[in-house]
C-alpha cells in the first residue's frame, strides 16, 4: 500500500494536558479535540483553520469520537463512558457504557459504535441504541487508539507501532497496513471520502495521508 503525506495543520487549542486525541469527519469537516480534553473544534480540512467548536463539561479528556450524520459521539476513558452531544450546545443527549475498561479509539457505522479499548486490547462493536457488545476482535498492536470506516472496510492506528491496519470488519483480519508517515504519537484515525487522517498528541498535529494506490 502506498501512501504518502498530503497535508499537516497544528491542532487548535491551547490546553496544558497533551495534545489532540479522537478525530471524526462530519461529511465536510474534521472535528478535533483540543488539548485540555473539554472542548471540540470543527476544523477546515482545506487549511486547518476552526470553523466552529464547543465545550464538553463537565466530561473530560475526550479519547475517541464519531460521527453518525447530525450528532458527535464521544468516548471518556476516565468516565468508561461514550456520550452523544449535540453539535450547537455541547448538551449531551444520550450515554451507554463503553464496553471495555479503557474506551479510546470510537466509529459510528449503520447504527453500531465501534470502540477500541487499550485495557482489553480490544476492538468492540456494540448497539448505538443500549451498548450491547455483538461483536469483538484482538487489536492487531499493543496499544489500539483511532477508528475509522472507509465505506467497506474499518481502519485502526496502534500509538506504540505508530501502523495504521485495515481489517475486514466481519473477522476483524488484517487485509493491509501501513506506518504513520509522520508523527510520534497517532491517537485519533478519520476518513474524509478518499483519504486517511490522523492525529499526534505529541506533536499537537492534525495529517491527511492520501493513497497512491
């Protein structure tokens, strides 16, 4: 598999407790945690800059988000919870229990959330509607973080391997894989219509990969 690097943008906001961590894609914006974990930003793909954004308290440090047409849901580590919020008040509307101890990575697919979970090393997929686990695989890394569905396939990055993997999301085998081209710690995984985004904590970076192949 080919890729190659296709844009960088450094992640908004200003918090002291690390860098960005979930990433989703709302159909025409990248949504972004920022630093301090309690506020969302909706970012221009084109040029990195926030178009819109809102606070998430009083849950915190955000580990994982998804989008499932009008509404962002967002999973909290500490809290080992997955909330929905609406996108124009922060008010969460809805909450189920994350199905592992340490929900991270988190994608929404035809009315199922799929949630990476570093305790178990876990992938997870549940009802939206009650949390209920109907499916589940072994992380192919130690430490699996960021989700993402292409239309056919789901996507997960390993931070430690710093390998985003492709797996079939029947079996959850791995079809491919591919290292982050740059970064040190990839958290959040996206995708836009055609290309791959990532997130680094570390780095404070937002990174568009685009597919040569």
């Amino acid at each position: 598999m080919k890729v190659k690097l296709a844009a960088s943008f450094k992640s908004p906001g200003d918090g002291p407790l690390g860098g960005p961590n979930g990433l989703t894609f709302d159909g025409k914006y990248v949504w972004c945690r920022d630093k301090d974990g309690m506020q969302l930003y909706q970012v221009n793909p084109e040029d990195g800059t926030v178009v819109s954004f809102f606070k998430c308290l009083p849950y915190h440090q955000i580990a994982g988000l998804a989008w499932d047409g009008n509404h962002i849901w967002a999973s909290i580590a500490s809290k080992k919870k997955i909330y929905k919020y609406s996108t124009t008040s922060g008010e969460v509307l809805f909450t189920i229990d994350a199905p592992g101890g340490s929900p991270h990575g988190l994608e929404w697919i035809n009315g199922y959330l799929w949630n990476a979970s570093l305790d178990e090393r876990k992938i997870y997929k549940v009802k939206a509607e009650n949390g209920e686990v109907v499916f589940s695989f072994d992380s192919p890394g130690t430490r699996p973080h960021g989700l993402a569905w292409d239309g056919s396939h789901l996507w997960s990055v390993d931070t430690n391997d710093k390998v985003i993997y492709k797996h079939d999301s029947q079996s959850g085998e791995v079809l491919d894989s591919l290292e982050c081209p740059e970064g040190t710690e990839p958290h959040g995984l996206a995708w836009d219509g055609s290309s791959l985004w990532y997130d680094d904590q570390f780095r404070n970076m937002l990174y568009r990969i685009e597919f040569l192949d």
